[in-house]
C-alpha cells in the first residue's frame, strides 16, 4: 500500500486543492456571465454578479493579491508552482490574474455601456 495515501497532510492540501478549485470555478463563471447577463438586458442581474465578484476582488485586496487558500495550503506542501493550491492547469494559474481582471473589467465597462443604451 502507497504510504502516501495515508498521509494526512496529502489529504489536507486535496481538500484544500478541490474547494479552491470550486470558488474559482464559481467566481470565474460570475465573471464570463456578466456580459452574457448584460447582453441580455438584465443590468440588475450584471450588477449583482458584479457585485459578487467586488466581494472577491476586496478579499484579495485585503489579503496583497493572495486568495486565503492559498496560505492555507502552503501548510501542506513545500510545493510553490503557480498551481500548486488549486486544480488548474500551470499556464491559467500562473495568468489568472490577468485573464480574469481583463474580462472582469471588459465585463463592468459593457454592462455600462449596455445600461446607458437602454437609458436612451
């Protein structure tokens, strides 16, 4: 039998591993529907999905640019690739930053536009 499968620290950093994966799969699909949301002229809907991801951006914030989960699974592991606290390939995790903040920012700036349209 793998000793490994019995370690608890390895059990520890899957948990940590899986529920990180789910919050961004959660703040990440926020993100891509509040054009589609927008789009569909429903701003109360964009803006409420923004909003959800302004609670995100104000976590990071407060915590320099470091999802907390991460610190919690430096707890169990030496291990410091950019993907070494959640379920992403090594490229989306190392530019998540980046992608995400672009399109959440594309995002907020077409539902304005979209808003002042539909404002006349």
């Amino acid at each position: 039998m793998d000793a490994s499968r019995n370690d608890p620290a390895i059990a520890a950093l899957r948990i940590v591993k899986i529920v990180h994966t789910l919050v961004w799969a959660l703040f990440a699909g926020c993100i891509v529907a509040i054009p589609i949301v927008a789009w569909r002229r429903n701003i109360d809907g964009a803006l409420a999905l923004i909003a959800i991801v302004g609670i995100e951006v104000l976590v990071l914030v407060v915590n320099r640019l470091r999802c907390p989960l991460t610190g919690i699974a430096a707890r169990y592991t030496a291990d410091r690739r950019d993907n070494f606290d959640i379920f992403l390939p090594l490229w989306l995790a190392r530019y998540n930053k980046h992608i995400f903040g672009a399109l959440f920012a594309g995002g907020i700036l077409y539902t304005a536009i979209i808003w002042r349209v539909m404002r006349g």
